[in-house]
C-alpha cells in the first residue's frame, strides 16, 4: 500500500518528513495541502486531515501521524533507516534540540520575511529571530566540524530533521558560506542517492503563486 503524505513545498517540516519517505525507498505519494489557500484552516481539514490544523501527515493504510519528528521515527522503524542504531538517544536529541532551536525559528523567520506583505513585516521580530537562529547554526557547524554526519558515520533523522529548512532559497538569515562546516555536510546530504531539493520533492512553490 503507497503511503500518503499529506504535504506541500513551501513547508520545511513536510521536506523532513518527505526526504526521510523518499531516501528510505519505501512506496509513497504526496497529496498536496493547500496551505495559502487556507486549506489547513477549515472545517474540513481538521476533521479528515488533522485536528491540529497542520502539515505534514502521514497516512499509511489505518495509520496516521503528524509531527515531523513522529512521521519520521516512523519512516525509520518501517524502513530500518536512519535511526541511529545503538546511538538513537543522540539521534534523538538532535531532532529535539533542531525542533526547538533551529527550525521553529527558521520557519517563523522564514515566513514573517517572505510570506507576509512587505509592510507587515516585523522587523524587531525578524531581528531578534535571526539573532537566536545564528547562535543555533553556531552550536551545528561547531558540532560538525570534523564530522561528515551529525551523529554516526551515516545520515540519520538527527541530519533530515536539521537539514529541514536549510536548502531552501528564500532569505531568513543563512548564508551557507558562512557557516563552512553546516556547508559541506548539506553538500553530503545533496550527494546521497534519491536527494531532491523541496520544491522538487513536493507539489507547491512560491512560483506557482507569482
């Protein structure tokens, strides 16, 4: 049975849980959530979709999940990938701390830059998220020197749950220039086998609104 995951591209926790479907091998489609269009916010979103009014989720015959970090465990223990093995407690804590210091604030930063019309934008906001989004992306690239994968000698969900908002092109306060290390491991991540950039990944694009 294909998997379903209810997703679109703009959305950095949909790529995390698209990109774990995607390299794990396993049989899946994704449904398109029209998110701009204020898909997520209806009746009839949280009543078949999710209560939460919220992307990603994952339907897989009677199972159904939402949270990246969930949808990606899952992924791992149906595929027996990117779990870590005997070091899942790091993997683990990886995609917590990435949960609450790093992509929380690169998706709010990323949408109040972007997706807001020019004279909402609040720049003290802004400011202050980019201020603690750097000391994140100090705590990553300091981690990664030296290492080719966050945890272990291959990629895990710690890597997919980090990676989530970072490939994207829209401008929330992250130059990979400057940040080396984060640099050549997002370059090791484009190099595996399957990779796709989200907006090929997933249906919907900044694009397809111009």
């Amino acid at each position: 049975m294909t998997i379903k995951l209810y997703c679109f591209g703009e959305s950095g926790n949909a790529y995390k849980a698209a990109l774990a479907l995607e390299l794990s091998g396993l049989d899946w489609e994704p449904v398109k959530v029209d998110f701009f269009g204020g898909e997520t916010r209806s009746d009839a979103y949280r009543a078949d979709v999710n209560p939460m009014g919220e992307a990603p989720v994952l339907v897989d015959g009677d199972v159904r999940l939402t949270q990246s970090g969930v949808i990606q465990q899952y992924v791992s223990d149906k595929s027996g990938k990117f779990g870590g093995g005997d070091q899942h407690y790091e993997v683990l804590r990886w995609v917590l701390w990435d949960n609450h210091k790093l992509s929380s604030q690169a998706g709010i930063t990323r949408f109040l830059m972007n997706f807001l019309p020019e004279d909402k934008r609040p720049q003290e906001v802004i400011g202050f998220m980019q201020g603690r989004l750097k000391a994140a992306y100090a705590v990553l690239n300091d981690h990664l020197e030296g290492r080719d994968w966050i945890v272990g000698d291959g990629i895990t969900n710690a890597d997919i749950s980090c990676c989530g908002y970072l490939f994207y092109p829209e401008p929330f306060g992250f130059d990979r220039a400057d940040w080396p290390h984060i640099d050549r491991w997002l370059s090791n991540i484009q190099a595996l086998d399957g990779w796709k950039h989200p907006y090929d990944l997933m249906p919907g694009s900044p694009a397809d609104r111009a």
